[in-house]
C-alpha cells in the first residue's frame, strides 16, 4: 500500500501502519529464511559483518548484539570504512548484511562492487527496484513504503527487520519466532497509543524548548536509538546533538554540562539503571535537564527532569517505541516556531525510482 505524506507528523503517524503491513509480509517470507540457514549451515564458524550508513548503520546494531548474546561472531562498520579493508580482511567464514533504507546510498554500493567474489551479501532495503535489492540474491524487504523526511517509519521498520534477521541467522525456532511478531504486534499498538496521546509531544516540547544543545543517550539495544536521536535532533529539530553510551558520557563528557544542555536518557535495561541513575544524578546537579524515556515505575519526574514512562519490557523491541516521545516532541517544537519539522536542504534524500 502507498501513502502520500506531506508533513513530518504525516509520516509519524504512519509508523504502527507500515510496522503491521511488515508483520504480515516479512513473516511469511518462507523461502528467504531457508535460504539464511543454508547460508549459516554452510559456515562452521560465521563472521557476520554488518554494514550501512546512517541510521541504517544504528539498526545494525540490534542484530549485532543479538548475534554476539547468542554466542556467534558479528561486528558492525561504516560502509565507507569498510571499503578500506583488503581482500585478507574476509574469510570463507564470513556474511556481509548491508542495510540502505533507500538501496541507493553510493557508500553501500561502493563496497559491493569492491568485496571479494567469494563473500555472500545480504541486503535489506525498502525499496525492490533499488540498486542494492538487484545486486544481492538474498534481500531482506522493510516495507514502510515512501519516506520523503528525516527516517521515522523506515527506521522504525528497519530495527523491525534486523530483529527478525538476527532471529532467521540463529536459527531460532517457530515458538520463538510467534513470540518475536506478537512483541511487534504489541510494539505497533503501542506506538499507535503514544500518537494520539495529545500532551505527550507538547509536554517534551515545552521541556526542551529553551535547551541548546542534546545529548542522547542509551546502553545496550538503547544505543541504537541515542545514535538516531541525534540524527532527528540535528535534523529535524536543528538542535546541536551528540551521543553516547551512559558509561561513555560518564566517563567525559560530564565536564560539558551546564544550565542550557539537556540530556536523554533511554533506560529500558535493568543491566544500565545504576549508571543511567549516575547519569541523571550528576546532570542534575550541574544545571542540566534530563529527559527520561523508561519503562521504569520508580523513577518520577521532578523539577528540571521529565520521566516518559512506557510499558514495555523487551529492550530489544523497545528501540521501536523509544524514540517515538523525541518524533512528537521535535514536531510539536517545530510547529511553536513556525519551522517545518523533518525538512531537508542540504542532506539528500534518497528515494529508488
């Protein structure tokens, strides 16, 4: 199905639609997912380099952690740097996964041309009649139809598909895949409820407004979304960004914060409290805001600290919900300027003909 949008909030909304017509796709790609265990079986020892630009780069970070909690061999490098390695980098043993929401980002298509015969690509795109999709024999669909602003519905249906290819590269069986597509499910009715929230955006907006600079950040799967908050910070919002694991920003750049520097924290794994907590605690106490975006019931908000709560426990899925309060909140602080949000004049959009 196609969907003409002409706004930033057009595409927003659009998101819980696309992610459901995902589920009823990619889920019954039968063929595919043979396809991705022959090519695992064929390994004894899989090295799977995953590699994109951009957000598509971030989300390939899910299944990465993924692979790595499940005992296999992953690692995730920008395209462009990943050109730069010679031929004795690859071995029989390794998969290329190269993601491009758009199948057209000429770093990703750069590197396939230059990969030794011998290493098997798989792709995933959201576009069939893109370069990418024909270039590779194994393509994984995202099927969020056109996005022509800053990525919300392709990004949040890329994270969708690399759950569901790090589930097919582990071999996981049919229990675990049902479970896997009711988490989306429940990820797509819960992303649907947060839209029509109406406070929710203006209560984010109203928060940041007189902020000057955001920094985003998030451990484990959450990494994934502080690096794309700074995307649709910079280039939705126009606000300075920068990201970083919560022991990362700990660890420097602490000295930074003063009154005018606002801080989101994502906070969906228990592993992380106590140093999302650090994090907090030290910004507060040097001027800054914190923005808490949690599914965490202990924490409340409080004076120069916002706690948007979501109810959902996986932390894995939770990447497609978290950064929904940001989407709503950039839009609704756009709108009180007179700005339109997710408008791009120097940064190209790619869209496959």
């Amino acid at each position: 199905m196609k969907y003409k949008a002409v706004s930033f909030m057009d595409e927003i909304r659009q998101q819980p639609i696309v992610l459901r017509e995902f589920i009823e796709q990619a889920f019954e790609e039968r063929e595919l997912r043979r396809s991705l265990a022959e090519l695992m079986r064929d390994r004894q020892n899989p090295h799977i380099i995953l590699t994109g630009m951009g957000s598509s780069l971030f989300a390939c970070y899910i299944t990465m952690k993924f692979l790595q909690d499940h005992g296999f061999h992953a690692s995730t490098i920008e395209s462009f740097e990943l050109q730069s390695r010679e031929e004795c980098f690859y071995t029989q043993e390794t998969i290329v996964i190269a993601v491009s929401q758009s199948g057209e980002s000429p770093e990703v298509l750069d590197l396939l041309d230059k990969l030794p015969a011998f290493v098997p690509v798989v792709s995933v795109t959201n576009y069939p009649n893109s370069h990418l999709h024909t270039m590779t024999k194994l393509a994984c669909g995202i099927y969020a139809g056109t996005e022509y602003l800053t990525s919300t519905k392709t990004y949040t249906n890329t994270l969708a598909a690399m759950m569901l290819l790090a589930y097919r590269l582990t071999g996981c069986g049919e229990e675990e895949m049902e479970a896997l597509r009711s988490r989306l499910e429940k990820c797509a009715d819960r992303i649907e409820c947060m839209i029509s929230d109406k406070s929710l955006g203006h209560d984010v907006s109203e928060f940041i407004s007189d902020i000057e600079f955001l920094i985003c950040i998030g451990s484990g799967y959450s990494y994934t979304t502080a690096c794309h908050s700074e995307i649709v910070a910079e280039e939705a919002g126009k606000f300075y960004s920068s990201r970083f694991t919560a022991a990362q920003f700990i660890h420097g750049p602490i000295e930074l914060i003063r009154p005018g520097f606002g801080v989101l924290v994502y906070d969906f794994d228990r592993r992380y409290n106590a140093k999302c907590d650090e994090v907090r605690e030290n910004v507060l106490q040097y001027g800054g805001k914190v923005l808490l975006i949690t599914n965490r019931t202990d924490v409340v908000s409080r004076e120069n600290q916002l706690v948007c709560h979501i109810g959902h426990e996986d932390s894995a899925t939770a990447t497609l919900l978290e950064i929904i309060p940001l989407e709503l909140g950039i839009e609704s602080l756009c709108n009180s300027r007179g700005v339109a949000a997710g408008q791009l004049s120097r940064v190209v959009k790619r869209i496959a003909s």
